[in-house]
C-alpha cells in the first residue's frame, strides 16, 4: 500500500463537529494549504485533507483549497494506481468546482476515493465515471 493511502487511511473516520465547535483533527489540514486564515471544518476540506496527506508523505502538493488545482501538479496518469490522485468535476464539468481524493480503485461506472469532506467526514466514497476529470501521480520533494 502506499505511503499516501496509509496516512490517508489513519485518519478514516475523522468529522466535522456540527455546529460553532470545529474538530481540531479536520483544522490540522488546512496547515498544508495556504487558505483562510481562521478556517472552520464547514470550509470545503477535501483539497486540505489531500495536501495534508501529500505533505506527511512528503510528496508535491498544490497548497491550494481549490480541488481542481490537482489537474495542475504530478504526472497525468490514465492507469491510475492505489494512491494516486483523482479529481472530479462538481455541479458542471465547466465551472470552478470540483473534488479530489486519493484512488483506491473502481468498478464498471464507479471510482472508490479515499478522501476527506465526504459525507462530512474522511472515508472511502464512490463517484461515477462520468464526473471524472483526471488522475495525477505525484513526485516525492527532494
């Protein structure tokens, strides 16, 4: 299993706490990117979570909240392996919107993502194929 997979699975389970209350496990993400200043685990996190993963795993990341920013770092993969980076488009393939999460495999229509802000929490989710955007590979730091 890769290095990715294994950080970002040690973190399964982890949640949003509804309410004013934030759970400092999901604010500890946002340190690998540059975002909000005082984030809250309501801002969009899936992108945090990854660059938090990358980061420990000492890979390149995009230090971006926005996940789209994905299509823009590694090696364009059209293989993916387990541990890869998949990213996807949300509520129109054209706009800014979008979700990244760490591959874990797929089926006939269906990629299963390791991610964070999935159902408000970290776990392994499906998405359909056709909301694929791309996958990416990504370069260990020197």
């Amino acid at each position: 299993m890769s290095l990715l997979l294994q950080i970002g699975f040690a973190q399964f389970g982890t949640k949003e706490i509804p309410g004013n209350e934030h759970n400092p496990e999901v604010l500890k993400y946002f340190t690998a990117a540059d975002g909000p200043g005082s984030p809250s685990d309501e801002t969009a996190w899936c992108s945090a979570f990854v660059n938090w993963c990358a980061m420990v795993s000492g890979l390149e990341r995009t230090k971006k909240l926005n996940a789209r920013s994905w299509l823009n770092i590694g090696e364009v993969v059209n293989k993916p392996m387990p541990g890869d980076i998949v990213i996807f488009w949300r509520v129109d393939p054209k706009s800014w919107q979008g979700h990244v999460g760490i591959y874990v495999g797929e089926s006939t229509n269906e990629i299963y993502v390791l991610g964070g802000n999935q159902g408000n929490q970290v776990n392994v989710s499906k998405y359909s194929k056709g909301m694929l955007l791309g996958f990416r590979r990504l370069n260990k730091i020197h």
